[in-house]
C-alpha cells in the first residue's frame, strides 16, 4: 500500500471517528441542556428515540443510536431520580391510590392505598414510564375482579370450607362422651363375634364382624381427630381471619381502581398508555417543559 493511500486511509478514519465523536458529544449535550431547561419530555425522547417515535409521532421502524445512548448508563439511577418528581406528581392525579417510597437513588417502591396493612404492589420504572407490577398481587387483583362479577369474594371459598371444617371438628368435641360410649359398644359387639366365630363361620357372621371392625376404626379415626380438634380450631380461625382481611383490603383496591378508571380493563388500559399518556401531558406545558406544583 502506498504512502497516499495509507493517508488517505487514516484521513476516512479519522473522519469516522470525528463523526462518532460528535454524535456522542451532541447526545450528551442535548440531555445536558434538556435537563437545564427542565424538558423532561425531550430528556425521554433521547433516552429512547424508538419508542418515543412510536408512540408519540407514530413513526414506524426508528432505530436507538445504542453506543450513544449508553453513554448515560452510568447516570441512570440520578436520572430516574430526576425525572421522578414531576411524574410522581402527575401519577398522584392519574393513579390517586398509589403511593411511592423510593428505598434507593432511582428506585421506587408502589404501594397500594394508605390504609391500614395496604400492599406492596410493585416497582415504578421512572426511565421506562411503567409499573412494573408485583405479579402474585397483580393476580390477585384481576381475579377478584373476575369474582366480583359473579358476586363472589377473592378468599370466600376459602373461608367457607375452613369454617366448614371448623363445624366438623367442633361437633367432634361436642359428641366425644357419646364417640367414646359408642366405641365401648363396639368393642363389646366385636369381642362376642369373635366369641362365636370359627373355622366354619358362615359369610354373613364375618360381613358382620368386618362391618364392627369398620364402624370402630372410624371412631378410633374421630377420636384422634378430636385429639387436635381445639388447636386444629384455632388454627383455622386465625387463617379465616387473614383472610378476611385480604379480602377487606381488596375491596379497597377494587373500589380505588373502579371509581378512578371504572374498571380493572380502563386500568389495564392506562397502563399500557402511561408513556404516551405522560409524554402528551408534558406537552402541554410551556414549551414542553415541567411545570411544578408551586408554579401551577
């Protein structure tokens, strides 16, 4: 290779390298001087130009520049921090029952509701614009609206086989003279059939004694029962108890969803929506920029 093209050759990478360098520099000073000038809504666009063409200029097939935008990795946590405010202060008017502590720099705790014993819910993913959802309390929740439409409560099947139980294992208590009466009886009847039983005992005789032999092994069985049956009870009882509590709480939650979006299907909606939802609301403030509370 010549000495001419071996210039020229290091003037194209040179020139290659500048470009990316100046991609790179532009990127950050864009998010640098979106967050000057408190444009969440631009900071949002460079953080994911694909989904923000999608979603926001219906613009197909956009692609992420991935080598600048991982320029910010390192700043996610303080930019989670930073974009949080203003979109927590929209969320207390879009989802008024939910509420967030944030138990590290960027990182968001949902909780359900401010009552008494109210759930952890999930996590708010600040950078993404979404819940990320606690998936055993997700169900739960869809479930009990399901229920609900049929008239029926999340635990109460639950509650009533247990307390059905319970009504088994008292009346085991209440009767145990007459079991142990019954047993003696028993025991008697079967003690004179093996009196009279022999090598040439007839079908009917042995049906007998094994029918005796069948009717003490369940009182034997009741009266181990009955053993347990007080502790049994109480163990019970306190399960029906946690039941009903989870059954009073999603209550709450249902009522909070239902008179906010009128529905679990209009919640589900709105969270699919959040991003565009938000994004749509940041517009509508001077310039595109954040407005604080104070300034509203």
């Amino acid at each position: 290779m010549s000495k001419e093209e071996l210039s020229r050759g290091a003037q194209d990478i040179s020139q290659v390298i500048n470009r990316q360098i100046s991609s790179k520099i532009e990127y950050l000073q864009g998010i640098k001087e979106s967050i000057e000038s408190h444009n969440d809504r631009r900071v949002f666009q460079l953080l994911d130009n694909r989904r923000y063409a999608a979603e926001i200029e219906h613009r197909e097939q956009q692609p992420n520049n991935q080598d600048v935008m991982n320029l910010v990795d390192d700043l996610a946590d303080q930019l989670s921090t930073y974009l949080s405010a203003n979109l927590i202060d929209y969320l207390g008017h879009a989802y008024p029952f939910f509420y967030y502590e944030e138990y590290q720099t960027g990182h968001f705790r949902i909780y359900f509701g401010n009552w008494w014993d109210r759930r952890q819910f999930g996590e708010l993913d600040v950078l993404n614009l979404r819940f990320v959802f606690n998936q055993d309390e997700y169900k739960k929740l869809s479930r009990a609206f399901e229920l609900q439409q049929s008239g029926k409560r999340y635990n109460s099947a639950c509650i009533d086989e247990l307390s059905n139980e319970n009504d088994r294992l008292q009346d085991l208590l209440d009767h145990s003279r007459e079991r142990e009466q019954k047993r003696n009886r028993l025991q008697e009847q079967l003690r004179d059939a093996n009196s009279h039983g022999g090598l040439f005992e007839s079908s009917k005789a042995k049906e007998s004694r094994q029918e005796l032999v069948d009717q003490l092994g369940q009182v034997e069985d009741e009266a181990k029962q009955a053993e347990n049956a007080a502790e049994k009870i109480k163990e019970n009882e306190k399960t029906v108890l946690e039941l009903s509590k989870e059954n009073t709480i999603l209550s709450y939650e249902m009522k909070s969803i239902t008179d906010t979006f009128g529905g679990f299907e209009e919640f589900e909606l709105a969270n699919r929506k959040l991003y565009a939802d938000y994004l749509k609301h940041l517009s509508t403030l001077t310039d595109g920029k954040q407005v604080t509370s104070d300034e509203q």
